[in-house]
C-alpha cells in the first residue's frame, strides 16, 4: 500500500520557504508485489536546469516520473514537487508528456490543444488564443481546423507537446520524448527543450540515448535496476573519468584495440575513443599511428557518458542499453 505523501509526518525532512529546487525525490523505493522497480532512489533537480534522467527499458524511469506525479505513490520515502508533498496541488504549474502519447483523433488540432489548456485551468478564450499561437510558431498554422487522425505520427507528436506547454508550466517532465522522431522532429525537440530553460522553466526528461542528454543537460542521473549509478553536474560527471583521444581517420583502424599504449576503446569503421594506459604519452600514440591512418581529427576530450556508463555498471550490463 502506497504511503499517502501529503502527511505532515513526510514532511519534516524538507527546508520550509520557497525551495531552491523544482524537484526533490528522498529515498524513495516503489514495489510490484515481489518486484522493486525503483529502490532508495534520491535526486535534486534545480530551478531553471535541464535534467537528464538515463536508463536502459526497465530500469525504473516511467515508474519513477509517475510517482513524482502522484499517479502512484511510493512504498517508502518522499518527494517534494515545487514545494509540495502532492503533485495535485500544483497541477497547474506542471506539463507532463508520457512515455504513451495519444490523442483524440476526431477532435480537431487546434481543439485538443486548447482542451488541455483548459484541463490546466486557462479560460476557454485564453486556451483556444494560446492553442493559436503555438500551433501558429510550430510550422502548423495550415493545420489548426483539421482532425488528428489527418496528421502524420510525427506531427501527432507535436501536437501533443504543444498540449504539454499551452499553459506556460514551470516543471515540464518529458518521458521518453525523442522516442520514434524522425530527425527533424528530434532536433525540433531538442531545440523546445533548450528554449524553455531560457525561459527559466525547469525540464526533467527521460531518455535512453546518452547522446541527447549529453547534448542539453545540465545534470544528470543514470538508474539501472532500479538504483542510481550516476549523479550530478554533466560537466563534473564527465571532468571526474581519465580524458580520452578523440581520434578521426581514413583507413583500417582495427589495429588500435591491439596498440601496446591503449588500455581500452570504443570504435566505429572512422572513428575511436581511445583511452591510454596511464603511463602512455599521448603523442607517442599519435606517432605510432600517423604513418598507418590518415588522421582527420585527434584531440584530447572528457569521456563520453557512455564510456563513464560503461565504466560504472560493466560491459555486460552496458550491453542493456544499446550499447557494447
């Protein structure tokens, strides 16, 4: 049974005042009968940040951003969402995209964003002025009196954001919102995300690419299993793992993985993250390779997130989430 998180008892641990973070989760653990889905799992986000939360497919994301939600309620611990013990109490102030998009396929674009405007409490006038507006900044002003079931899965899509952000909400929790993007749409994604930060709104998105969080976040937290691995500033994350070489080149690079200074790598057919072994002199390595590759690109970078994943939990377990 879910422990009710508006008690006054939960609350006690929590600075009173105005917080300084959108989002404080405490130790908390989620159960499914004999399954822990989410154990002892703590996180802060900051006002005004991008937040990365990683994982691969069953590590406890979905179920850990519906807690935060209130759509259930966790076994042990507390969260705090812009200061409140309920999220309810601040629906209004909150967007939410889950990771199972859909939309009424008979209602009209302009319609539907506006509906949900108005299940966030905006004056029918208001909704259906703002509804306008986005769809209008969005590339589909052409679109506003047309059925969804007319649209394309990928315009689907950002109908459904828009009806996330008609109501101007300070948290925006995205699940899962690069998932089944065509390139565009994606970089379209990317850049939402990042204007909404200049606007001083905080987003909290899950994804298990690493190569978009690595891109915008500001911090991030890694879960597997249900446990957080990683936690952090991206930018004290990566600066904590011995740098790496970022190497381009032509030719036939499988020789590297057996170079007496490499300790490990991670190789594509044109490129490499190359780590050396700790005694290594980065410009000896390039010496021994300049006559074999032609070299197009070799600097010295933080590691990837994926390395520092990969790092942390094993290869095996890597392997889980898309990568080796």
């Amino acid at each position: 049974m879910g422990i009710n998180l508006s008690e006054p008892a939960l609350s006690e641990g929590f600075p009173q005042g105005e917080p300084s973070y959108a989002l404080e989760v405490r130790h908390v653990t989620k159960r499914f009968g004999g399954f822990t889905a989410v154990s002892d799992l703590s996180m802060k986000v900051p006002k005004g940040s991008i937040y990365g939360f990683l994982g691969p497919n069953g590590s406890g994301k979905t179920t850990t951003m519906r807690m935060i939600m209130s759509i259930f309620y966790p076994d042990e611990g507390e969260i705090r969402v812009l200061g409140h013990s309920d999220a309810a109490e601040v629906k209004d102030r909150l967007g939410y995209l889950p990771e199972e998009k859909g939309l009424y396929k008979k209602m009209k674009v302009r319609e539907i964003v506006a509906y949900f405007g108005r299940l966030k409490g905006l004056p029918k006038k208001q909704a259906f002025e703002r509804a306008t507006q986005l769809l209008t900044e969005y590339g589909l002003g052409d679109w506003l009196d047309t059925r969804c079931e007319a649209m394309s899965k990928g315009m689907g899509q950002k109908v459904q954001l828009l009806g996330t952000l008609v109501h101007d909400p300070d948290l925006v929790i995205l699940d899962e919102p690069f998932s089944g993007l065509d390139p565009i749409n994606m970089e379209l994604m990317r850049d939402t995300i990042l204007a909404l930060k200049k606007q001083g709104k905080t987003v909290l998105f899950s994804t298990h690419v690493m190569a978009q969080a690595e891109e915008i976040c500001d911090s991030i937290l890694l879960i597997y299993k249900g446990q957080a691995k990683i936690d952090g500033p991206l930018s004290q994350i990566r600066g904590s793992g011995h740098r790496a070489i970022r190497l381009e080149f032509e030719g036939d690079g499988s020789f590297l993985a057996k170079d007496p200074l490499v300790d490990h790598l991670n190789q594509t057919p044109n490129s490499a993250e190359v780590f050396l072994k700790p005694e290594a002199d980065p410009q000896e390595f390039l010496k021994q390779i300049v006559n074999k590759l032609k070299i197009r690109r070799f600097d010295m970078r933080d590691p990837s997130l994926h390395e520092i994943y990969v790092r942390t939990i094993g290869p095996e377990a890597a392997k889980e989430f898309g990568h080796v």
